[in-house]
C-alpha cells in the first residue's frame, strides 16, 4: 500500500498524543510491537500500522492476513489502573468508530456515540 494513498503525514499529525510506527509489509503488528517494545523503541501510547500483514494472529489459534492495500493496526497502550485490560478492546473499538465517522462526510454520529 502507498502510504501517500492515505496520508501518512497527515496521519502522523493527527494521531497526537499517539507515535506512528509505519511498515509498509509486517509478518504481524502485534509481534512487530512487541520486538519494537522489547528493543526499547516503542513507548505508549503508540501504533503500529502496516499496509500488508503476512501472519496476523487472533484469539487462541486463529490466523489471519490482510492483502495489500488494507490497513492493519496494533495499539499499544500505557497502563490505567482505572481501566480493566478486558475493557480496552471496546474502548479502542469506539475510538476508532468515533474517529473514522469524523473523517467520512455525512457519516455522523461520533459524537452521540461518544456519550
């Protein structure tokens, strides 16, 4: 995927207080994130995004892959005693939901879902 295709710098400018890790192809975002975490040079709050994923893992034993031309995506989050591990899944989905609807005209909503 061309990164240009979806405004990367734009991203990165927008995304604050996020770190964009960008990689063009990745054998897994999360896998990436946790070696970028290990080596010292990932620091939350962060993402990991890449436009073709080879070997996305899932829940238990499910695989996955996206194709080129579809984004895939880790976050990585600072730790919040106020929120549950099991929580951050449906936080990060409203988020990401919220933020979406704000960059598609006509899409709406964002807000009311917010509340």
């Amino acid at each position: 995927m061309n990164p240009d295709s979806f405004h990367l710098d734009r991203l990165r400018r927008e995304i604050k207080p996020l770190r964009l890790h960008w990689f063009p192809r990745l054998r897994s975002t999360n896998d990436h994130a946790a070696e970028l975490r290990r080596r010292g040079e990932l620091f939350a709050p962060a993402m990991v995004l890449t436009g073709c994923q080879l070997a996305g893992r899932g829940r238990g034993s499910n695989t996955w892959w996206s194709r080129a031309g579809v984004l895939t995506v880790t976050f990585v989050f600072p730790i919040d005693a106020h929120v549950a591990p099991h929580q951050l899944p449906l936080l990060a989905g409203l988020a990401i939901r919220n933020a979406a609807a704000s960059l598609v005209p006509g899409a709406g909503g964002a807000a009311q879902m917010a509340q």
